[in-house]
C-alpha cells in the first residue's frame, strides 16, 4: 500500500490539470479582472499545459495497444456527436431547461465577430484548437479514466489495473463526464462508448487518441459550418 503522502500526490497529479481547466472556465465566464475570453482562455490553456508537464511522470507509459481502433471509434464518435447534438436541439424546451440546471451552458464563441486585429483572431483560433483537439483530450482522459474511474474501485487508484470498471463505476464515470456538457444526449452516447474502449483496450492512450480525434474533427466541422455554440 503507498504511503498516505503518496496517495495524496497521486491524487493531486491526476486531479489537478482538471480542476485547473474547470475553475479557468467558470472563470471565462464571469470576465475575471475584467480580461477578455481569449486573454483566460490562453492562459487557462497554458496552466493545464504547464500542470500537465510538471506531473507527467505520475502517468501511465504511452502505448500503442488499441489506437486503431480508437481512431475509428473518435471518427465515429464525432458523427454520432454531431448527430446528437442536432437531435437535442430540436427537442421543444429542453435547452432552456438544461441552460437553466447548467448555469447557462456553454456560450458561443465566434472568434470572427467583433473588433480586433485579424491576425490575433487568427492566432487564437489556433490556440483554441490546440486546445480542443490535444490539451482537452489529455487532461480530460487523465481525470475521467485515469483517475476517477479508477478511484471508485479503490482509494489505491493506481493499483487498480487499467480498463477495470465496476457496474457503479462505469454509471458514475458516464453520468459526471455527461453532466459537464452542454450537449447531454451525444455526452451521454459517447462517454458510453470511450468507456467500453478503455475497457477493451485497457489503454488510456487509446482514450485519449479517440478524445483528440473526435474534437479535432468536431474543431473542423466548426470552423467549416460555423456552428460556433459546440466550440
């Protein structure tokens, strides 16, 4: 059994990149000293980034087990996502009631409205894709199935093997993961299936592989249809 202070680093190392993410977001929201969305989102990126890189050796080896099928399974993902996502909004006052229960949900961000240098719009749309397309996909992947997963079977989380779940894990894990997004029907859907791959692939690269590969493609799908409320 690891020490208590090495639980508590463990904890700490799977946990934090998260909750960093999470608090940068509410904190967009609300304009924190009076910065603007893209001022936070770049220096949020930055710190999960940073985080990310200081507790790197507390995370599993990278492995190639599964990966092709986790870039099938992001492609899919990203299809059924979209899909979903328009099935929602075409359901009569559910999106009042779920802005309503999330605090608004997530608010559209056209990074081509108002005023600005264009080559500052264009530079931030890189880093908002970099975020959503490679920072998002391992930060996520490290609390969700790293960790939390994990943490339901036992306090020792790291001696639980990877790809294990519990019925209750599996339930809590699916239904957190879609609580956080706005788009609940295609959350639900897809954290469904990024689950039944880490347990297959028993690889938390290969969830991470098909996270970044759905966002990246949903980033594209944005950016061509500009439908910018999935951003």
């Amino acid at each position: 059994m690891p020490s208590p202070s090495d639980s508590t680093r463990n904890i700490i190392a799977y946990v934090t990149p998260f909750a960093i993410f999470m608090a940068g977001t509410m904190l967009e929201s609300g304009g924190w000293l009076g910065l603007g969305y893209e001022t936070l989102y770049t220096l949020k990126t930055a710190l999960v980034v940073a985080t990310l890189w200081h507790f790197r050796q507390y995370y599993p080896p990278f492995s190639k087990a599964g990966l092709g099928l986790a870039l099938f399974a992001g492609t899919i993902g990203c299809a059924l996502w979209i899909v979903l996502a328009k099935l929602q909004a075409a359901i009569p006052g559910i999106q009042a009631l779920l802005d309503l229960i999330q605090q608004g949900g997530r608010a559209g961000y056209d990074p081509f409205s108002g005023e600005g240098v264009a080559s500052a719009r264009v530079a931030f749309v890189v880093v908002r894709f970099v975020g959503l397309a490679l920072v998002v996909p391992v930060m996520e992947e490290i609390f969700w199935r790293g960790f939390l997963a994990r943490y339901l079977i036992s306090d020792d989380f790291r001696s639980v093997p990877q790809g294990q779940f519990t019925r209750f894990s599996f339930a809590v894990v699916t239904l957190a993961f879609t609580a956080v997004h706005p788009e609940i029907l295609a959350a639900l859907v897809w954290g469904a299936m990024i689950n039944v791959l880490y347990r297959k692939t028993a690889n938390l690269w290969a969830c991470v592989t098909m996270h970044a590969v759905t966002n990246s493609l949903l980033g594209a799908y944005i950016l061509a249809t500009k439908e910018w409320q999935l951003w």
